[in-house]
C-alpha cells in the first residue's frame, strides 16, 4: 500500500518551523479579514488600557475581606489605590455601552464603530462587558501570553480572535480603527499608545482618527507631552492630535460629533 504523504500546506512541522514563519504571518492577516468580512463589521473604536484595573465591586468586597482578616496599613493603602482606580473600569464600561447603543441606531448597511479591544481583563474587559450590555457585537483581539489570561467571556465569540505576533495584532487594531480611547495603564497601552499616534504624525495611516486620553489626573503624571513640545522634540500641533477627558459623557459627545463629521454621510 502507497503511503500517503502530507501535503506541505497540511504539515505542522513545516508551519511551526523557521521556514513557515511567513505562513503563520499571513495567517494572521487572512484570518481576521476573513472574520471581520463574514460579520459585517466595517469599522471599530479601539479602547486600550490595564489589564490590572478591576471592577468596584470585587475591590470593596477585597477591602471588607481585607479589614475583617486584620490586614496591614500597607495592604488596606493597595486596596483603596484600586478602588480609586476602579471608576475607569466603569467608566469604560458604561461608555462603551452608549458607544454601542449609538452605533446600533446608524442607518448603514454594515455594522458601524464595534468596540474593539485586546480581549484581556481589566479595561478591556469593561469596554467588552459594555458593548455586550447594549447586546451589541465587540471584537477581541487577544494575544498568546505566559503570565497573563486572554479572552474575557464578553467578546462576542464570533469576534473573538487570539494572535501569536504582537505587529501583526497592533496592524488589526489600527486599520479598521476609527477612534482610540486611552485609559489609564502600563507598557502595553504605551506601546500602542504612541505607535497609533505615530502613525498618525508621519500620515502613514491616511485617515482622521480621533484619540481620546481618559484620565487627565493620569495622563499628566504619567506623560508630560507639553513637556516634549516645549523641548522641541514634538511640534506644538502634535498636542492636537489627543483629546483628554474625564467624562463619560464628554467622551461620548465628543466622539459621536467626530465620527458623525468624519464618516456619515448624514449627522444621525
């Protein structure tokens, strides 16, 4: 009997080798495409912060645990920092809600501004959470990690996708992105942070988008742009290229007026 042989496009070994990087690269390319085209989704608005930030309350029931249990002066300070921190968790989660309900009344004949997240805990998992609250569709774009769960049980699962390559994750993030919310966190809302707003600077992405900071007392400890301007480093107008907020419904106003401006063709 002939043994039957593999054919290469069919071989793990050949995909998970050196060799097939470029195959497992375009992958990620194709595969979400695929996705996006079979469910309409034309568009989305990106919301980006910690992975670490928890909801009000799981914190108020860790500090009633915390007090009854005796726990230090130090450890009581840690819980009542995350609790302060908390509100962004609903915050995201509410304004991804109306973001949501807004974008189900546009008259267009594909799904318009979906939540987009990268499928984690925390502000992700808020602004997923809202988005399924308006019982509206939003995308996960998770990514492989050794330290950190992926895949919050909001995403709706037909959006749900998990990627191995950071680049090519941060690529679906931006091209059908119409909008960025930045919440408060850590290197990897940095990272995306200041890439997006590179590629806007240089105009290698083409198209208007709107970035909203949310969290002025954050943002200005955490990042001194004028300070970079000042300095010479940025130009005086890089500074109009984000918008900072603490409202939810500052937020929402001023992204439905952008987004109606930039890409309906009617005010809705």
């Amino acid at each position: 009997m002939k043994r039957k042989m593999n054919k290469f496009y069919d071989s793990q070994d050949l995909i998970h080798s050196p060799s097939g990087r470029m195959l497992r690269i375009m992958s990620e390319y194709i595969g979400p495409q695929d996705l996006f085209k079979k469910n309409k989704v034309h568009d989305t608005i990106v919301f980006f912060g910690s992975a670490r930030t928890q909801p009000r309350h799981l914190v108020q029931e860790a500090i009633v645990k915390a007090k009854k249990n005796g726990s230090s002066v130090e450890e009581l300070e840690l819980l009542n920092r995350d609790l302060e921190m908390s509100r962004y968790y609903e915050d995201a989660r509410e304004l991804a809600y109306k973001m949501t309900k807004w974008s189900k009344k546009l008259k267009q004949s594909k799904r318009r501004f979906i939540v987009a997240t990268g499928g984690g805990p925390g502000i992700m998992e808020a602004a997923n959470r809202g988005a399924a609250e308006a019982k509206g569709l939003s995308v996960g774009l998770n990514i492989s990690l050794p330290f950190e769960q992926s895949g919050n049980p909001y995403i709706s699962h037909e959006l749900e996708m998990e990627f191995h390559y950071f680049f090519m994750r941060k690529y679906w993030f931006v091209y059908l992105a119409k909008a960025l919310l930045a919440f408060p966190g850590g290197f990897g809302t940095f990272d995306e942070l200041f890439e997006t707003l590179t590629l806007i600077q240089t105009k290698k992405t083409s198209k208007s988008m709107p970035v909203v900071l949310f969290g002025t007392k954050f943002w200005d400890r955490a990042m001194n742009m004028e300070a970079l301007a000042e300095m010479g480093t940025i130009s005086p107008e890089d500074l109009d290229l984000m918008y900072r907020t603490d409202s939810v419904d500052d937020a929402f106003n001023y992204l439905t007026k952008r987004l109606s401006e930039l890409y309906l063709d009617e005010v809705e």
